[in-house]
C-alpha cells in the first residue's frame, strides 16, 4: 500500500506524509466531507477538517508554491475540497495566493499557493552558558529578526538571565511586527535536562541551575506568548531534521552538539527519542572509561571528561579560565583551539584526536544500538570537525557490528553550527502552526488588509 500524499510505501510510524501523525491513506486517515462511510460524530468531523487543513498546509510548505490541483494531487483529496480547505487558509491569514502560475498554457492558469510571510512567526531563544539570542522565523521558515548578546550565565541566578532574555523577546517581537508577522509561541532552548512537558528545568550544571521552573517567570513578563521549554540537543537535532539540508530520506539519526558539555539527540522515524521522563539523549555521561576520572554527575570516566570543551583545553596545555576570560563569548574558546589545530600546535592536534577517539567510542554503543542512517556532527563541535572526525570514524569503523559500514559513511557534519538549537525552538513553533493550523487563526485576518487581499484574490480566481 503506498501514501496517497508521497507515494511512499505505507507505513504507521514511518511518517510517510508531511504530517508525520496523519497519513492521507492508513486507517488514522482524514477523508474527504463525502466518504460513505458512517456519518462521523460533530467533534470528529471537526477533526478530521482541522487535520485537513494542516495535510494542505504541509504540502504547501514543503513543495511550494503549488496550484490547487497541485495540492489536491499532493495530498489526494478532491479539487473541490482542497479549495474549501485553502480559501479558508487564505482567510486565516496561513497561506497566500501569488497569482497565475502558468502564464501562456492552453486553459485557465492555475494560481500558485504560497505560505502567508505575513502570518504567524514562531519564536526561539536560546540561554546558552555565554549568550542570550532570539530570533523570529516566519512560515517559510526564513529569519525575519534577530539578536544577540555575549552574557555569561554560568553559576548566575535564573531571574536576571530571564528579565535579560524577555527584554531581548520583546525587541524581536516588536521588529517582528513591524516586518507584519504575527508572533505566536515562544520556544527556550536550555542547556540542561528538562522535564518532559513542562518549564522545569531540572539540572544545567554548566548554568549552575538545578529544579528551576523558568516557566512562571517568564509568562510573567510575556503574558501573550505561550510558552514552550527544551533541551537544546533535542531542539538542535530537529532544526538539523526540518532546516539540515539533507536527504528527505533522513530519517534516523543521532545528532552530537556540545557547549561546554556534550549533548545527543535521537531522531527515529522522523521523531525526536525523548525518553520517559525527557532526558534521553545524554550522551555526555556515557563511559567511555570505566574507571576515569570522577564526573559531577557521580559517575567516573564519561565522555565529557575526555571530550567536552573544558577537558580538551587542559589537554592542550591551557587554563579554561583563562581561556574564556582571554576570548570571552560564544564559541570564543572552540575558535580558539581551532586557530591553533589549524596552526599546526601539536598539542592542540593531540587533544582532538583524544576527543574524537573518546566519540568514537561513545558513539560506537549508540550505533551499535540503534543503528541509525547518519551520526550528524553538530553545535558548536562543527569548526573541530576536521581534526575530531578521522579518528571518530576510525574507532566507529573499529567498533561497530556490521563491517560492511565504514566510519566515514556513517558521520556527517551539520551545515547549521551552533546556530542550531536557537533555529529548532523557532521553528518547532512553526511546526506547531503547519501541524494544527485552526489553532492558530489570525482574529483580524477576515478584515483590514487582510480582507481586502482576500477579496482581490476571489477576483482573480473568478
Ligand atoms: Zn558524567
């Protein structure tokens, strides 16, 4: 059986539509108003046009600008009922017609539907342990504002860091606006556990921070945007997964980022492994070395004591605290070792070689595991990646199972640096808007500006 929207064998939790929880032809399917089977209860009705709405809204996003009956094609419901779900897209402020698509073609010109770059923005913020940034994405998932300050946030108490951020939120916000998006959610991508579904963040050691809900102050001082909370890993792997540039066929991955602590996300089947409690992923406390120095999380010989940022500047012969007094800021200290590899510095060279021979190994148990497509290098561990990767892939092509798969085969390297986390909070807000769109109406969109395009827009068509 294949997918009515991608033709793409049919599968329950492979995702094979653009809304990985609906597909246009397993049994969890939306069906046109006019199926014959048994007359659906009010609520599911509603569901089911609510569902419809995000499948077109999805097909617009990932293969537009379409017609009608491209979409219709796209995601096999009628012309018909894909113009009743557009027109109310349209009028939703969601999506935008950008007039004929096939000027000079035999017959009416279809009208090329594009995603509405006036329409909601998500936001994301970023609390990284030397910076505080924001940005503002649109529909289309380009970046519409953004800023950034240097801050360092280690061992500082959470109510400033979180005054400075909401101060930081409004400014965006505002610019925002004036470019004529409609903010709609904030994400906060923080570099420590939180608990699944809620603000608590319940340990940044590198922030210093244990059991601090930052979800009360900052509704506080944001009251219009709802609010959402994650772990930076989780949110960088899914920036790498909608905005990663890879193949669509990408669909298992682990994703490796570091800070100053060294974080892994899973991505499989298209979704995030957030593990029971959300704290999955932490790969930075994985022995590497059973009987290796002691850990602050109470273990001995994880992998962030041989590869995380701090251990590999001692091993290079420098002070961490000088280091980051001498090149303050984000990613100060890693361009640092990476001026130094690059300069020939032996010592620096060795250091690296030691983290990626400790990755490999980590990883080696995780691929092992799981056996994903890809190992995608990412974070702020990007510019080492070319003295890291070939000893990683010699341990990784060492140690794992299957010896037809060479290390240099299964490791990436992210095209979005360490801009991606702050890149997967604003756009999991986008997500959020393409996977339930009738949550997210624009109350002005029927009237105003918005109206009158409308209006223009029915002239056209008619
Ligand atoms: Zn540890």
């Amino acid at each position: 059986m294949r997918c009515r929207a991608t033709k793409r064998r049919w599968s329950v939790s492979r995702g094979c539509c653009p809304t990985p929880t609906v597909c246009s032809t397993g049994p969890d399917a939306p069906r046109e108003e006019t199926t014959t089977v048994a007359a659906p209860l009010p609520n599911t009705q509603q569901a089911m046009r609510r569902r419809n709405l995000s499948l077109v809204l999805h097909a617009v996003a990932a293969r537009g600008p379409l017609s009608r009956a491209a979409v219709a094609g796209e995601v096999g419901l009628t012309r018909a009922a894909v113009s009743t779900l557009v027109d109310e897209l349209i009028r939703d402020g969601l999506l935008v017609e950008l007039g004929p698509s096939r000027p000079g073609t035999v017959g009416r010109p279809g009208s090329a539907l594009q995603l509405d770059e006036r329409g909601p923005a998500g936001l994301g913020a970023e609390i990284g342990v030397d910076r505080l940034a924001v940005c503002a994405v649109d529909l289309r998932g380009r970046i519409r504002a953004r800023t950034e300050i240097a801050a360092a946030n280690r061992d500082r108490a959470p109510e400033p860091v979180l005054g400075q951020l909401a101060d930081l939120v409004r400014t965006v916000a505002a610019d925002a606006e004036g470019a004529g998006l409609r903010p709609v959610g904030l994400t906060v991508a923080v570099p420590g556990l939180v608990a699944r579904g809620s603000s608590l963040v319940v340990r940044a050691p590198n922030l210093g921070w244990e059991s601090v809900d930052i979800g009360p102050g900052l509704r506080a001082e944001l009251p219009d945007l709802p609010l959402t909370v994650g772990n930076e890993a989780n949110l960088g792997a899914l920036a790498e997964l909608w905005r990663g540039g890879h193949d669509p066929e990408l669909r298992d991955f682990v994703h490796v980022s570091a800070e100053i602590g060294i974080g892994a996300a899973v991505v499989l089947d298209g979704r995030l492994l957030r593990g029971t409690r959300g704290f999955a992923g932490e790969l930075g406390h994985v022995p590497v070395r059973p009987e290796g120095p002691e850990c602050p999380c109470g273990g001995r010989g994880c992998l962030e004591r041989y590869a995380g940022e701090e251990a590999v500047l001692r091993a290079s012969g420098l002070s961490p605290e000088q280091a980051a007094a001498e090149h303050p800021g984000p990613g100060g200290r890693i361009a640092l070792l990476a001026v130094r590899a690059a300069a020939g510095d032996r010592r620096v060279r060795r250091a690296l070689r030691d983290a990626g021979a400790a990755l490999g190994i980590a990883l080696a148990g995780t691929v092992n595991l799981l056996d994903p497509q890809k190992v995608v290098l990412g974070g702020a561990l990007t510019p080492l990646a070319p003295w890291l990767l070939p000893v990683l892939e010699r341990e990784l092509g060492r140690r794992v199972a299957d010896p037809a798969r060479p290390g240099r085969e299964t490791v990436t390297v992210s095209r979005l640096g360490a801009e991606g986390p702050l890149l997967g909070a604003a756009h999991s807000v986008v997500r959020a808007v393409l996977d339930d769109p009738a949550a997210f109406k624009d109350p002005g969109a029927a009237v105003g500006a918005r109206g009158n395009r409308a209006v223009d827009t029915a002239r056209r068509r008619s």
